[in-house]
C-alpha cells in the first residue's frame, strides 16, 4: 500500500508498507566434529516492511524517485538439535536445542527509480 502528497510542481512524497513474506535458508557451522547435528532446515519469515519516499517528475512522461525501505521478519521456528554422534557419555551437548538469540530479521534498503508512463 502506498498514500501520498503532493505540493506541487511534479513531485510526490509518500509512505508505504504492508505484510511482508520471505522463504529463508538457514544455516549452522560448527568445528565440533564429536557430536551430531540435525537442523530444521528452511523457515518461512513473515513480518511487514514500511517505508517511505519522493517522486519527481523529470518530464511529460518521465520521472525519477528515491525510495526507503525497511523490512522485519520474524523467524523463531529455526532449530539445531544436538545429538551424542561419537562424543563420550556421559555429553552435556546431547539433547541440547540451539536457537537464534533474536528471531528477527531486519533488513534496510535503498532504491532508486526511473519511471516512464506511456
């Protein structure tokens, strides 16, 4: 969704936002080579972006804008689950669950743009 003002003289200031979507590919690196690891693998990341931007008119037909953006995820169902692997018993990593400590993903963008209206 997009609303806008316009003063005048060709140009458009404007804010956007909505829901937002994005298939994520998680991964784990570890040098522990004693224990298993299974990970949950791909998530899926729903949140919403928002942002804002202007639109001038360049000519008849033309214009060029600028545009920012800023997107959050929520991603809390990524897990890595530790097995005992070839560790020796008794191992205080068997059966450990390891999570991120921030399930948000944040991103921020900047686009230019070039439009031509026919």
């Amino acid at each position: 969704m997009r609303a806008g003002y316009t003063p005048g003289g060709g140009a458009l200031f404007y804010v956007t936002g909505g829901g937002a979507y994005a298939r994520l590919n998680n991964k784990f690196a570890t040098t522990n080579s004693v224990n298993s690891f299974a990970d949950s693998g791909k998530t899926n990341g729903w949140g919403y972006s928002a942002g804002g931007g202007v639109e001038v008119m360049a000519a008849r037909n033309l214009s060029v804008g600028l545009e920012y953006l800023y997107t959050d995820l929520k991603d809390d169902d990524y897990t890595v689950s530790v097995g005992q692997g070839s560790a020796p018993a008794p191992d205080p990593l068997t059966g450990v669950d390891i999570q991120r400590s921030d399930p948000h993903f944040r991103t921020h963008s900047v686009r230019g743009t070039i439009s031509y209206r026919f």
